[in-house]
C-alpha cells in the first residue's frame, strides 16, 4: 500500500477525533460540521468541536433551560432560548475556568476565537433558518491588543546557526545527542529562517519535495492548497549537507518518505521542532522567547526590508489576505515612512 502523505495522514487524525467529539455533542451538530466541511481545514473544525463542547458543558452547568437535558440530548430549539447575556458570561467564565482538576485560562484571542466558532455555528443554523435567533451576532468581538513581533536581529540570527552547528554550549549528555542529529538540526533551522515556512510545513516535507535543480520545496499550505517556496545557497548547502546523511538512515514504517526524521526514525513531529528550537535559541539568548513560529517572523521581517514589498511577503509566507501580513509589519512600513521623510531635501541647507 502507497504511503499516504503527512498533511493526508493528519486530516485523517483530526476527523477520527471530531467523530469521537460528535459523540458527546447534540446531534444537530454534525449538519453544522458537514456543512463547513467544504470551507474549513481539518485542524479548524477540530478546534470548533472542542470550543462546542466547552460552550454545551458550560450551558449545561449554568443555564437552568439546559440543566435539565445531557448534553448529547439538546434540541435545536435550546439554541433559540440562550440569549446574548448568556454568551457574554460565558466568554467571561473563559477567562477563568476548573475542569477535571485542571485551571483554563483564556486572554483576549482565546475568547475570540470561541466567539468566532459560536458565530459561526449559529449562522449556519440561522442562514437555513433552523432558528429564529442568532444571539452570537449580538455579541461584541473582544478588543485584541497588538503584540509586539518577537524575531531575531542579524547578530542573533548568527549566534543561533553556529551553536546549533557546533554545540558548543549544550550540556555533555546534549553534546552526546547533538553529534547524531547536528545535520540535520542545521539544516532545519537554516530553513525555517531562510524560507519563512510553518513547522507543520516543515514537518510535512517528503524527500521528492525538494527540488535541488530550482532550489524549491513543495508544500502543503494550512489553507489545503500546495505551493511552491525557493530557498537560497545557505539553505541549499544544509540541506544537500543532511540529505546525504538521511539516504543512508533506514527509516521506521510509515516515515519512508519523510524529509526529516527523528531519534527513533520516524517523522518528525511539530513538538520536537519547537522543542529543538527552545533548545538552541535559550543558548543565545535569554530574554526573547523563541518559537519556529518567531523564526517566520525574523525572515517576514528581513525580507520586508530588504524588499519593501509587502504583497510579496504576503505570497512567500502564505498569507491569503494581505492585511494579515500588512498587520504583522506595520511598524516596519512605519518606519520606512519616517525614513521617507528623511531622504527628500526641498532647500540645500
């Protein structure tokens, strides 16, 4: 049998989960998920089912109308009868909640993104007129506060590439580790930074990806949609320097085709990424939290400068709305404007 790809192989994981939330939600909900099927990733109705589940639980505890019914048992007349307040104490209750022994939190993006869902989820049912009311569309999306864009500077960007080639300050059972897995550490790291793609992007590469004679890799974009990113001489080198090293690593089943493997010779999964990049990026510097995702931001960054193309970072990094990028670099463009005003002299002084 074929072996089926990373980005098929993970939307068959998130559909056998939501099968397995369905269970524990109204029935009325599987019209809803097949509904946006057409419209929306595995990863967001997955998200979604889980939001439902705490927003039903939530309305069960609290809502005298829902006390009386399991969950699994609500009508589609119940959503008629929850009023705007309703949701508002319940993204309120988000900010702070107790569940099996465990504390949630949510800030302000968490609340939003679960107003979204219920948004929407009534929508579907109000758009077929299933209900007569669509009390989430009353509710006020929460104000977000921009977050300052964590990245790397030049000097640090070096820093990182040459502790991750020499190891020079891991601890001795790290060093152990390193002198196994520093191709190919390099050669991940050096294309998160020089190609600006996701971890699970990254993770997802087959070896028939690459494409060494027009220095590209294929990639399966978040949105579902493939895509094609060019890499520069530095990425090439360090991933030529791991490839030659990978042909010769037997891998485990089901990871014969993946670009990079782990200690154990299977793909490699998001979580040993972001650990891996902790890992490095703690030994060079301590004040900045450095994420693959960080490392997205550092090449947006350099490659807004050096371009002054907004549009064309929006493409390389995959961004179908251009605003989302344009929001990202704004202080950039800021301060590319400030050096506008600089550069034209009306009168020679």
């Amino acid at each position: 049998m074929k072996e089926k790809a990373y980005h098929e192989k993970v939307a068959m994981e998130h559909e056998l989960k939501l099968r397995e939330l369905l269970r524990t939600l109204p029935s009325f909900c599987r019209d809803y998920f097949i509904g946006i099927g057409p419209t929306t990733s595995s990863r967001t109705r997955l998200a979604y089912a889980y939001d439902l589940g705490v927003f039903f639980a939530y309305m069960h505890e609290n809502n005298p109308v829902c006390s009386k019914l399991e969950v699994a048992d609500f009508s589609i007349e119940l959503l008629d009868q929850i009023k705007a307040q309703d949701i508002e104490e319940y993204l309120n209750w988000l900010k702070y909640y107790v569940k099996d022994d465990v504390e949630h939190t949510n800030n302000e993006r968490g609340i939003s993104r679960k107003l979204a869902c219920l948004r929407s989820f009534y929508h579907f049912f109000f758009r077929s007129e299933r209900i007569a009311t669509n009390p989430a569309e009353l509710v006020r999306m929460p104000k977000l506060h921009e977050k300052n864009i964590v990245r790397l500077d030049v000097d640090e960007v070096a820093l990182l590439l040459d502790e991750v080639e020499s190891g020079e300050n891991l601890t001795k059972r790290q060093k152990a580790y390193h002198a196994q897995t520093k191709k190919r550490d390099l050669a991940m790291l050096t294309l998160l930074l020089g190609t600006g793609i996701r971890v699970s992007e990254c993770v997802g590469l087959d070896l028939s990806d690459v494409d060494f004679k027009n220095n590209g890799i294929l990639i399966h974009r978040k949105g579902g949609y493939e895509s094609i990113v060019y890499f520069g001489e530095e990425v090439e080198a360090a991933l030529s320097d791991y490839i030659k090293e990978r042909e010769k690593i037997i891998p485990a089943e089901g990871s014969a085709n993946a670009l990079f493997l782990s200690m154990q010779k299977k793909r490699i999964s998001v979580r040993s990424v972001e650990n891996l990049v902790k890992k490095y990026a703690g030994l060079v510097t301590s004040v900045k939290r450095i994420t693959p995702h960080k490392l997205r931001s550092t090449y947006g960054t350099a490659l807004y400068q050096e371009s002054g193309d907004i549009y064309l970072v929006a493409d390389v990094l995959g961004h179908k709305d251009v605003n989302t990028t344009r929001k990202h670099y704004a202080a950039q463009a800021d301060e590319r404007r400030r050096q506008a005003a600089k550069i034209v002299r009306l009168r020679e002084k």
